[in-house]
C-alpha cells in the first residue's frame, strides 16, 4: 500500500490486469530515446525500478540487454513473468521494493525508473543505486502524462476521477522537466535532460482501460465507486469521442550519472 495522495491508500495490485492490458502505451520514438542513451544494448545489465507489468524490459527486449525489473507488488510482478513467459523472454523479475534492492556492488551498468520515481524515498535509494551501478553508471528517469489543459477528452476524464476521487494528485500535469531533488543530485550528475510532446492513439476501450488503471481508480476506489464510475466514464466518451482518437502527452527524460 502507498498513501502518496493526501493519505488515501492505494494498491497497484488490485489493477494489475488492468495494467497490463491498458498501459503499454508509449510509443516508438519513446523507446528509441532510451536506445539512444545507450542503456538496453547487448551486453550491459539494466534494472528496472518499479516495473510494474515489465513494459520498458518488454519493450527493449530485443536489444540484447540482460534485464532485471522489480516491483513492490506481487500481483505486478506476477503479470510481467506471464507476459515475459508468453513472448519467450529471460527476464528476471523480482517482488521487491526499489529501496530495499539487494544485488552485487557494482553489478548492473543502468538503471530505469518510469513512472515511479517519485513514489521513492531518495535518501534510501540513492545509497542502494550507487553501491549497486558500475562506476559512471547510468540512471535515466522517465516519464509519460497526458496534458489536461491541452486536450478536452483528458481534462473530462479527469475530472470524473476527481469527483470520485478527490484526493488524487495525479491530476493537473503541465510540461516540465523530470524533478530532482538535492538528494538526488548529492549521489548522481545530471548528464541530460529532454521533453516533448506526441499524440498517443486511443480507442474508447483502451482509453477507459488506460483510466482505470490509473492510480485514482483502479488502485483506489471502492468496488461500488469504481462500478459507477466505469458506467459515467463510458457514458463520458460515448458522447465527447469517436471511437478512434489521440490523447496529447508530454514525455519528460532526465540521464544521470553515478558520481
């Protein structure tokens, strides 16, 4: 459980089948940025932190790197070995927090973070990342959220989480770069950072999919609240979307360095 939100709980793991069908949604140029930065390329050994279902090992798979992704949820983890196992991928996943991370001193050569990292406690963390990255080893902290000032359907939607949900602070993203705290920056250089916008497809169902398993509803809401609100949120997009539409989103990187 994690109380980020004005201390209402939440548990991805009673939306991990949601996730794993709803939220492998970013898109090439996404992923062509982490290749780019030279971290999933044959040879090196990434960790991915907080993997939920596995998207970014998934994802990179191909590339040769030798992957490991944990998370604190079971049920996450769960789904990444099954859907790792269904496209005959050598993953290594592990249910266990990112601050408690137990590998060899100087074993992996990078380390992913999407979506995540700002559920973490940096001045656990960041003590565990250097003992356990190479020397000069690299971090790179991503993540993906759709601009609600900048798209009707977004901003509807998300104002039916809140209603439902009011404690949720998820809601209200703006374009910025990845925040990094002083803890952060005492054991890690910032090398580079980038932001940019795409439109993400959708179809009604993986949109609304894509909602509810978002933390404001799936993870939180009560069996009766998260019923009424699927049949609202179907209502909403039967009358404000075409059954094919775009979400604009903003995409934010930032690439450190172990010092």
């Amino acid at each position: 459980m994690y109380t980020i939100d004005n201390g209402k709980a939440f548990d991805w793991g009673r939306t991990s089948q949601d996730y794993a069908k709803f939220r492998d949604i970013y898109p090439e140029s996404f992923y062509q940025k982490i290749i780019g930065y030279n971290i999933g390329t044959k040879g090196q050994k990434v960790l991915d932190l907080g993997t939920g279902t596995g998207v970014i090992p998934r994802n990179l798979y191909a590339y040769g790197a030798e992957w490991t992704g944990i998370d604190a949820s079971e049920n996450q983890i769960a789904q990444a070995k099954l859907l790792a196992g269904q496209q005959g991928m050598l993953i290594r996943f592990e249910a266990v927090p990112a601050e408690k991370a137990d590998f060899p001193a100087s074993y992996f050569d990078a380390v992913t973070a999407c979506q995540c990292f700002w559920y973490f406690k940096p001045e656990v963390l960041m003590p565990v990342l250097k003992k356990i990255l190479k020397p000069d080893g690299k971090i790179l902290i991503l993540q993906m959220c759709w601009l609600p000032f900048e798209d009707e359907i977004a901003q509807a939607s998300e104002n039916l989480v809140l209603q439902y949900n009011p404690s949720w602070t998820g809601a209200g993203e703006k374009r910025h770069p990845v925040h990094l705290s002083d803890t952060v920056l005492q054991y890690a250089e910032l090398v580079s950072h980038e932001e940019y916008a795409e439109a993400i497809p959708f179809t009604r169902e993986t949109w609304h999919g894509r909602m509810k398993a978002c933390r404001g509803v799936g993870a939180s809401l009560s069996g009766a609240e998260l019923e009424s609100w699927e049949q609202e949120h179907k209502k909403l997009l039967n009358q404000t979307a075409s059954e094919n539409f775009s979400i604009l989103h903003y995409i934010a990187m930032a690439e450190l360095k172990i010092k």
